[in-house]
C-alpha cells in the first residue's frame, strides 16, 4: 500500500518497489482469477434475469419487466460489477493476510463499487433522493476507499468526539449511523411494499391468512431495521432489558387501550371471524364493506363513499353481524298494497315472474324451493292487502347490486298493466249528534186575551 500518496518525489520510486514485488503479481493473478469468475457468473445471471424478465413468464415472483419498467433490463448490468466486487472483497483479505499487501486489489474493488452505484443511480433508480444520495456520498467514499484512504478518515472521524449528558459520541459513529440508516429505511420501505404486494398476490392464501402473515412481516421487519441500526450506532443491545422492562411496565398501564386493541387484532386474524371484503353491520346500525383491517383498527367503507375507523377492541367485545362471510347469499323482502278485490292468484304469479326477470335474483327450479322468488299476504290494513315478495341474491343489495329499487319499478310497470291498484288511504267519516246535553223544550205559546 502507498504509504504517502502525497509526496510527489518519492512516489516514482515507490511505484517502482512495488511493481518489482511479488505481491504485486500475486494481486494482479487474483484479480484476473476473480474477473473470470465473475464473467462466468455474471453470465449466469444475466440468463436468469432475461428468463424471468421475459413476457412469457407473467406468473413469476416478480415480473421485474411490467412492475419497474425498464429498470430490469439495467439489472444485468450489475451482475458483473457486484460479482467482481464480492470476490474482489475475498481476495483483499486474503492478499492482506498472506502477502501483507492489498492496494491494487482494493483499487480495482473500489472502482467496482463506484461502478455500481452510478449504474444504480442513473440507470435502476427512479427516485431522486436516491440518485442523490448514490453519487454524492456513495460515490466519493467509493473513490477514497479505492485510494486507500477510507482508513484515515474513519480514523480522523472517530477522533473527534462529543457529549449529550452522559452518553458520548463521536463524529464517526453519529455519520456512520446517519447513512446506513438513511440505506436501511429506503431498504426497509421497499421491501416492505413488495413483500406487501407478494404476500397479497398469492391465491393460495385466504384474505384472513394475508393480513396476519402481512403484519407479522412488518412487525419483523421493522424490529430487524431497527435492532440493525442501533447496532451501528454502538448501542449496546443488553442495557434495554431493563429499560425496556420499565417501559413494558408504563405502557401497560398507560396504554392499555392500544395494547388491548393490538391483541384484538391479533386474535381476529387468528380466528378468522371477519376477512377483507366482508359486509359488517355494528351494533350501533352502521355498516360498511371491510377494506383494510391492521393491528389497531378496521376500516369500513360505506355505500356512499365515507370510512368507518372501528377499534379491534369492538369485535371481541361487542356484538355484530357479519353478511357476506360464510354464505354471500341474501334475502330481501319488499313489502306493498293492493286494493281490496284484487285477485291474489293472478297477483302472485305475476310478482314471481316479475322478480325472476331480474338477472341479480336467484331463481330457476335448480334452487331449493325456500330460495326461490314467492309472495304471500302478509296483513289486511286498512286501506287494503299488505303484499309481501321475498327474493334471494348474491351480495348486499347496496351499491353496484340496487335489486331492491329495479324491482319495486319492475312491479310498479306490472301492476300497471294488469290494471291492479295500489290504494291510497281511505277514512270514513262519520258525524254524529251529540247527546251528552239535553234537548231545550220550546215554550208554550201563550193565548191572547179576550177583548171587553
């Protein structure tokens, strides 16, 4: 290794030492060994990456092709600078160990690093903090490190330090936990939104099942990211057992809602009691469409358009009906009069017809008879015959499926020209003399006088 790169009259003279070297060939033989190696891999690769890039193949993990676009056809160029980097990071060590000299293969590793990230920068990435990121930070420290001054850096880093109370830190360890923190989160956002689309993609699986493997890959992930991070920062893991005791202690008694619907949440995943997609009614008479359950609450999305934000906690402590889970299956009554007269027979057979018309009513002499469309007399009121049809569907009569009102129209045509009447209310009036008071007799009319 160069031990002054900045003395400019004694560079030729070392350039020259170690040119005449062994070492120097040693490093030259394991950088060609480890560029064939790497050819022959990166070949390797690139025929997989075609294969599953390929249009033919739409039912692989991941088509790269429709999901990022171009990027997948940059991924090959990769195959060969991370392969050489890897093997070129084996054969440092061992150059270091053996021969006690490295520095042309850590320069050809370094500008193997600097390779990948400007391709992962200008060609893969379509985000701009990280295009950002990759050429004025990762790129530099890529240069320096295959200048051989990473070390002295690090070291002149670390050398400065600084106090927060009684925890001490230095400029190294505070950078070094800045940036791969900054590498971590971007990592950790990313596979958290493919694994999300990975796990939801897979037909194998309930809708139920989805949701708890998701969570519980979320739940993993973030504890990993940040086990990782405070491990960078030189946090030492062991002194959180007892803090994170007395914290488990607070939070479980000032947080005892949040905890409860946490293991709400846990165990309606578990016991399958209500899945994404089912129609829920509360207690309290709203209802909504499940759209997305996590580990603290259930959102409900109405008919007309609004969210219904319901604690886990309200599932394992309240009662609620649940429609479509177990059969999609519904029945509905519609409910009319007629008049008085009206023949009932005739009546019934033209509200069957009627409500089998529908292509959303299940009918047809398949069905068991107790699901097929029928209508009955339900009550005589006043003005006339209480009429009741009842009808099966699939789904909630809500929504895109709005059978209730097509047949309430449907029938209302019927009636029409089959000349039956809807009454209206009628009253009959009757007034009668009150004979709470006493008639008055008249006076008797009164003689007149004779006249003397």
């Amino acid at each position: 290794m160069l031990e002054s790169p900045f003395e400019f009259d004694s560079l030729l003279e070392i350039i020259v030492t170690n040119i005449k070297s062994p070492g120097f060939y040693l490093q030259l033989l394991a950088i060609a060994l480890t560029a064939l190696c790497s050819l022959f891999i990166s070949r390797f690769l690139k025929r997989r990456i075609e294969k599953y890039t390929a249009d033919d193949h739409p039912e692989t993990i991941s088509n790269i092709r429709n999901r990022v676009g171009s990027a997948s056809f940059h991924l090959r160029d990769l195959a060969f600078p991370v392969t050489n980097a890897i093997l070129l990071g084996i054969a440092v060590a061992i150059s270091q160990e053996f021969f006690d000299k490295k520095w042309l293969v850590q320069l050809v590793q370094g500008f193997n690093l600097f390779s990948i990230t400007y391709i992962v920068a200008t060609r893969i990435s379509a985000t701009q903090a990280v295009r950002v990121f990759a050429l004025f930070l990762l790129a530099p420290l890529a240069i320096i490190y295959a200048v051989g001054l990473l070390d002295e850096l690090i070291h002149m880093l670390d050398g400065i330090r600084f106090s927060l109370g009684n925890i001490e830190f230095t400029v190294y360890a505070l950078t070094r936990t800045l940036i791969f923190g900054a590498v971590l989160f971007w990592i950790g956002r990313r596979s958290n939104k493919e694994g999300s689309d990975f796990i939801r993609a897979r037909e194998t699986l309930t809708e139920t099942t989805k949701e708890l493997v998701l969570k519980t890959f979320q739940i993993g992930l973030f504890i990993f990211i940040a086990l990782v991070i405070l491990q960078i920062a030189g946090i030492d893991l062991t002194a959180f057992v007892v803090f994170g005791g007395a914290i488990g202690v607070g939070l479980g008694f000032g947080l005892q809602q949040i905890a409860s619907n946490f293991i709400s949440g846990i165990i309606i995943l578990l016991d399958r009691s209500i899945a994404i997609g089912d129609f829920i009614e509360l207690e309290d008479g709203r209802s909504g469409v499940l759209r997305e359950l996590s580990m603290r609450s259930a959102t409900l999305e109405t008919y007309d358009g609004k969210d219904i934000m319901v604690p886990n906690e309200r599932f394992i402590t309240t009662a609620f009906t649940n429609w479509t889970h177990n059969n999609q299956k519904q029945r509905y009554p519609i409910v009319f009069e007629v008049a008085y007269g009206t023949d009932l027979e005739k009546l019934f057979d033209i509200l069957r017809d009627v409500a089998s018309s529908h292509p959303r009513v299940l009918s047809g002499d398949d069905l068991p008879v107790e699901e097929r469309p029928d209508a009955e007399v339900q009550a005589f009121n006043d003005s006339g015959i209480e009429i009741l049809l009842e009808f099966w569907m699939e789904g909630v009569d809500d929504g895109k499926n709005r059978v209730g009102g097509d047949l309430l129209f449907m029938i209302y045509q019927a009636l029409q020209e089959n000349d039956i009447v809807i009454p209206f209310p009628q009253r009959e009036v009757v007034i009668k003399q009150d004979q709470s008071k006493p008639k008055l007799k008249p006076k008797p009319k009164s003689k007149p006088k004779p006249k003397s």
